[in-house]
C-alpha cells in the first residue's frame, strides 16, 4: 500500500481495512491479523497497528476476544453504514470537484449516464 503523506498512516489503513470489510475481502466474524501481523503487512510501526485497533474498536468495526484476537464485526448493518459513510465521502470528493469545474448537475448526470453505459 503506498500512503499518502497529507493524510495520518492510521487513517489510511483503517480505509483500507474498511474496503475490505464492505468488498467481501474480510467477512464478518473473520479473525484480522495480531498487532505485529499488521505492521508487517502495512510496513507501520507495531504502535500505529495497536491504535488502528483502537480507532476500529471505538467505532464498532471490530471486538476483541480475550486471548482469541480481534475479529470483524458481525452487524450486518454496521457493515452497511460502513459502505453508506465511505460512498457519500467519495461522494462528497466527486460532486465538490465538479463544482470546482463549473459542472452543473444535469451535466454530471449525463457524464455519469455515458459512462455507466460504456
């Protein structure tokens, strides 16, 4: 995964790992890697892995089993929301650029419309 410098490591892993929650790639109930696993696989620091944890926790994305690990939610709707919140960001980036360009919204409707189409 190659970061992006403006935005905090831990911010972008907890993307990343929200992605695969609402993807499929994690199901519910699946067991994510231990603390040290996932600085491995991110290249963080093993202290940046434990605050991920943290933030996940805090936001009911994952819960720990005393000694078993960490493991995905099982809410179907907290998965839901997941996807609703990371759409309406993108959203968000997409319907801001395009006021930035002076698109106007039957314009992007109808770039959307072709696009799908093709």
């Amino acid at each position: 995964m190659e970061f992006d410098n403006n935005i905090p490591i831990y911010i972008q892993v907890i993307q990343d790992i929200k992605k695969d929650i609402i993807t499929g790639v994690l199901k519910p109930g699946d067991k994510l890697p231990s603390g040290r696993d996932m600085a491995l696989k991110y290249k963080i620091n093993p202290n940046t892995a434990s605050r991920i944890y943290r933030e996940l926790e805090l936001q009911d994305i994952c819960f720990t089993k005393r000694g078993l690990g960490t493991f995905v939610t099982e809410e179907n709707e907290k998965i839901i929301s997941i996807r609703k919140d990371m759409a309406n960001e993108l959203l968000e980036q997409f319907i801001s650029g395009m006021r930035v360009l002076g698109i106007q919204k039957q314009e992007i409707m109808t770039l959307l419309d072709e696009r799908y189409t093709n």
